[in-house]
C-alpha cells in the first residue's frame, strides 16, 4: 500500500506518482508558487515530466477545489493551495504575495450590489513588500 498516497484519497483522480509529488510540493506551501514554479521544484524528482502535466494537473486540482487560483499576477497565474477563503497582500514589484487571514466586513449597499446574493469577498492590497522596501530605501 503506498502510504504517501493515503491523505491523497478521497481527492477522486487517479494519483500517478507524479500527481503525488506536486501535490507533496503544494501541501503547506505558502510561496504561491506558478506553474513554472512547480515544475522547476518537481523536476528535481521526476526529470522526465513535462510542463503539461504539471499544468493539466494544477487544473485538475483546481476543478477539485484543492488548489485555488490567483489573478494578482498579471504575468503568470498562481496557485494557492490552501483553498479556504482568505486575503492577499502582494508586492506590486517583485510579486510576492501574502496571506492575510482577516475577515473583512464589508457591507455593499442594495443599489451598489446589482440584484446579488453576496456570499464572499476576495482583497488583494497592492504595496511594496520589506525585502523591495530595503532595496529601495537603503
Ligand atoms: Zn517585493
Ligand atoms: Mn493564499
């Protein structure tokens, strides 16, 4: 019995050795990584995978709800693998993005709100993060 693929279950896709190992990268990975980013990481492991895979996989994952996309980074999308709603904080220079776990109240007033039922919301704060802070001040 492959153990590593145990918590993986109840996801209902096949679990290829692969899948594991770009779920195993995911798992507690506060980075956002992109799909370039999870590639170059599981290559390492598993040389011979190719780009596609990583990313039909990413969408797999993501039509499961186990990953979340992001669209802060106009250059590439990333990917959030933690799916419970939560904020972003991102660095409008080198794209760093962080997760800022605060539950905003933020009423929308009925003619503001164009007939919807509101059931979330999603803040991406724009600013510049310490490391590009130091670069540009010192
Ligand atoms: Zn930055
Ligand atoms: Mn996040």
């Amino acid at each position: 019995m492959d153990h590593r693929g145990d918590k993986y279950r109840d996801l209902g896709i096949k679990l290829t050795p692969q899948r594991i190992a770009i779920l195993d990268y995911l798992e507690g990975n506060r980075s956002h990584p992109s799909a370039e980013d999870v590639y170059r990481a599981v290559m390492q492991t598993f040389p011979t995978m190719s780009f596609a895979t990583v990313y039909n996989t990413l969408q797999t994952l993501k039509r499961c709800g186990m990953v979340a996309e992001l669209t802060g980074d106009p250059e590439k999308k990333r990917f959030d693998p933690n799916p419970r709603p939560h904020h972003h904080l991102i660095c409008t220079n080198c794209r760093k993005i962080v997760d800022v776990h605060v539950t905003y109240r933020l009423p929308v007033a009925d003619h503001d709100r164009a007939g919807f039922d509101i059931t979330g919301n999603h803040i991406e704060f724009l600013g510049t993060c310490p490391a590009c802070k130091k670069r540009k001040y010192t």
